[in-house]
C-alpha cells in the first residue's frame, strides 16, 4: 500500500523483496533500534559483514537480546564486523532503520502471535530528520556492548534484593516499605543506593534494570 510519502509493506518476504537494496546502497550511515534480533532479518546482511571505508554502522537493542535465542552470538558477528553495538536501558520504543539521513523504514507493533509485521518506508525529509534525532537521543542514554556485558551488579543481601524486587514490580514507596517492615526513609535510602550502584538515573530506569538484575545479580 502506497500514501503521500510513505510505502507500507507487509512481512519480511516483502520488506527484503521491495526495500532490500536499499539497505545493501547504503553508502555513509546505517542506524539501526531493534528489540529483538530477527526484527530486521532482511538488512542482517548489510551489517554482517565488514564494513567499507566510511561507512557508519550503529546498531541498538533492548536488554533482552543478549537472553533470546542466538542473541549474543548476533551481537558477536556485528561487533567483529565493525558494527558499533549498543545496548538500551529498555527495549526501544519504536523498532526503526534509519538509512543515509534519507530514508527511513518503521516496524509496526506485533499485533497477533504469528502474523506478519508490516513496515513503513518514509522517505519525506522531515520524518527520517526526526526518526534519526530520536535514535541519537536514545544511542547517547545506551551502553556500548563491552561496557554492557562487564558491568558488575553488585553483590546483593536479602534486604537489597527485596528492594530490587519491590522495583522491578513497581510498588509505590509507600507500599514497598509496608511490605518490607521499614520506615519509609529507610527504603528510600537504599533506593538510592541501589539506583547509584545500577547506574540508573531514574526511578523508571531503575526498575528495568532490576529486573535484570534480580536474574544476574550475584547472591
């Protein structure tokens, strides 16, 4: 289906049939925020390989990709290949491509377990401008993969991880200190010393990263 500016394909048959040399005529920047790693299966092969002088190859992914199936041999693959990797503090709001600051692809929301997705290629300047702004605002709040996968959590006793679970399950301070036995000062306090130990500049931050953390942390 075709409108003013935008082509909407449906699967992923479809996206490498009608959009896939695109991706392969990229020539100086190639900005890619994914979810999971077969969202964009069709441009797998223009970042799995070496890169050419010159070119710019920024790929940036939820925490969960390094815990699905092929994850983290996927990020292998594109770190080797000169492909700049970073990992978001959540999954990314909108999965995009971003190609050569003139073309922009966005994958629509699954909607039905097992349907095809359908995707968008934009091509108006002013979209793809602010598709890019969004990335590099996200690329800049992301952690490069090495940094990433050696950040330690820190080693936790059982009241530091009841807190971590009270996060990761979103209870008001309020709530979360009743539940724990503690004043509320006293839980707000180690609130923030957990969120300085996560590197988390937010309580929204913070929560995401427990519960990451509660399957990582070292007891």
């Amino acid at each position: 289906m075709t409108t003013e500016g935008i082509v909407t394909l449906r699967g992923e048959a479809e996206l490498a049939r009608r959009a896939g040399a695109l991706f392969e005529g990229v020539r100086r920047e190639f900005l890619c925020a994914a979810g999971e790693p077969g969202t964009w299966s069709a441009a797998a092969g223009r970042a799995s390989r070496a890169l050419p002088s010159g070119l710019v190859v920024r790929k940036m992914y939820g925490p969960g990709v390094l815990h699905a199936p092929g994850g983290g041999e996927l990020l292998d693959r594109l770190a080797e290949a000169g492909v700049e990797v970073r990992i978001s503090p959540a999954p990314p709001a909108h999965e995009a491509i971003v190609v050569d600051r003139r073309l922009a692809v966005l994958a629509a929301p699954r909607s039905v377990p097992g349907e095809p997705r359908t995707y968008s290629v934009v091509r108006d300047p002013g979209v793809v401008a602010g598709v890019r702004a969004l990335f590099e605002t996200a690329w800049e709040t992301s952690a490069d993969l090495a940094t990433y996968r050696r950040a330690p959590f820190p080693r936790l006793g059982d009241a530091e991880r009841a807190v971590l679970r009270a996060l990761a399950a979103g209870h008001t301070d309020e709530a979360a200190s009743r539940r724990l036995g503690v004043s509320l000062r006293t839980y707000r306090r180690r609130v923030a010393a957990l969120m300085a130990s996560l590197g988390a500049r937010s309580r929204f931050q913070a929560g995401l990263r427990a519960r990451e953390a509660l399957g990582r942390a070292p007891r």
